[in-house]
C-alpha cells in the first residue's frame, strides 16, 4: 500500500518517536511510505537524523508549523493537497493537532480514499482559554467526518473524544505506544555507575520522570508533591529524563523550595 504519514514537527517526543517507528515498521512491512513534516524543532531535540535510510520517503514543508498561523497553514493545507495529488496514497494517517486538522482536509479535497487520525493528546484542554477550546472542538468534529478511523494511543482519548462529541466510539481503536525494547539491558554494574554520576546513593530511591520540561506533562504537580513525598520518605530522589523550554522555570522553582539538591536533570541523554 501506498501510505502517507503527516506530523507537525518532528521534535524528540511521544508522538513523533510513535509516528517514526510506525513508518519504519510499515516499510520493513514492504509498504510505501512517505513522512511529511514541517521544519521546526526546539530544545526538545530533533527526530530527522532516524528518518534518513530507514527504508522510506520523506518530505520536508516549510509551511507546516506548530503556532496558528493563517498565511502559513493556507500555504500547508495547499502544499499537502499538491504532494497528496502526486503521489497518490491509498491512506493518509494524520498526527498531532494542527497537522490533524489540516491535512485530513487537504487528504480529502486530493480524494485520498482512506484517512486515519491517531490522537496522541487532545487539542482542546483545559489549559485554553474558552474561544480557543470550542474553536478547536468544533475543528475537531468538521474534519472528523472526512476520517475514516481513529486510533488512540490510550482509552481515556477515547471517553474524552466521544464524550466532546467528536465521533461515534465504533470508530476509535486504542493502540498504544510502543518502544524499542532491544535498547534496555538492565545490569547491575550499570545501575551502579549511573547512579554515581547522579550523585544517588545505592539505597536511595529514585523517581524518574521521562518527558518534556513543559506544561501539561505533569511536573507542576509534582513540584507541589514533593515536599510531603520527601518529608515521609527522606531517601527519595528524583531524576527527569528530557529537557523543554520550561526548564529554567522548574530549576527556580525547586531552588525556592530547597529541592534543588534533590533533583537531577539528565537534559536529552
């Protein structure tokens, strides 16, 4: 089958690593597939170096960015319509929010006969203001019925999918996240000399966190948490596997608390 992949940015983060293992297995499946992706990165890390010689296509647009920008996402939906015309695949499966709502429309107006949405996190949350949240609600359920399918990386996309209205829950199937598991050797000796690098000693317990210094990942509740955490058990310690623009926020803010010491930032490893 002729498939065609569509993202945002190809940043280091969930969605973008489960977006370029789906391609790369694809292909290894002997499909033709084609990653499109806009060009931004960030401190986050980017994930184009593990797109080149893995066995499929890949198509830079420039106009596909993150931010709600109307020249550039006219440019977009009009570039992605162009690029689906000619290569003409049998399935577009479409990830991140913007690149969702974008190339669905521009999949369907190419006539591409099978469009799959995969939702890695909702557009709409509470973290927005209520003119953005329904703007993107009502985005959301226009393009849902030019999508064919949807896949969920977890049941609770799902109820809150269905629940806002967005598509009957027959057409939502969960698959969830996987990883490469051939990269993990847990041995002792190495547990030990990485907890030397940390500063953590062997019978101090670690709480790691892997994601991005940002909002919504959940570090702001842990911040708050971590005082009583700490006052019950005094061996905790904690180790954040990423890095974001909001790094220097969470460093001054367990400075204040005194938590500094009990944190260690890995950045990208």
């Amino acid at each position: 089958m002729k498939i065609a992949h569509v993202i945002t940015r190809l940043i280091v983060g969930g969605a973008q690593e489960n977006t370029v293992l789906t391609c790369r297995g694809l292909a290894d499946k002997g499909h033709d597939v084609t990653l499109l992706a806009g060009p931004e990165t960030g401190p986050e890390g980017s994930l184009w170096d593990q797109t080149f010689g893995a066995g499929y296509s890949t198509i830079r647009v420039d106009s596909l960015r993150r931010a709600i920008h109307p020249v550039h996402d006219v440019r977009a939906y009009r570039e992605l319509r162009r690029i689906f015309g000619e290569i003409a695949p049998q399935v577009v499966h479409t990830h991140s929010s913007k690149a969702g709502i974008i190339a669905r429309m521009a999949a369907a107006a190419a006539g591409v006969p099978i469009i799959v949405h995969t939702v890695h996190g909702m557009s709409f949350n509470r973290t927005q203001g209520r003119i953005v949240r329904a703007g993107y609600r009502w985005l959301e359920r226009r393009v849902a019925r030019q999508t064919t399918a949807f896949v969920c990386v977890a049941q609770s996309m799902v109820e809150q999918c269905v629940s806002a209205g967005i598509a009957e829950r027959e057409r939502f199937v969960v698959i969830r996240s996987g990883m490469e598991t051939d990269r993990f050797f847990p041995r002792a000796e190495v547990r030990a000399a990485i907890r030397r690098r940390w500063g953590v000693g062997g019978d101090e317990i670690v709480v790691g966190t892997v994601a991005r210094l940002f909002v919504n990942k959940g570090y702001e509740e842990m911040i708050e948490a971590m005082l009583d955490a700490i006052a019950r058990c005094p061996r905790l310690r904690f180790v954040w596997v990423g890095h974001g623009p909001h790094r220097e926020r969470y460093e001054g803010r367990l400075d204040r608390l005194g938590l500094s010491d009990r944190v260690v930032f890995t950045g990208l490893l």
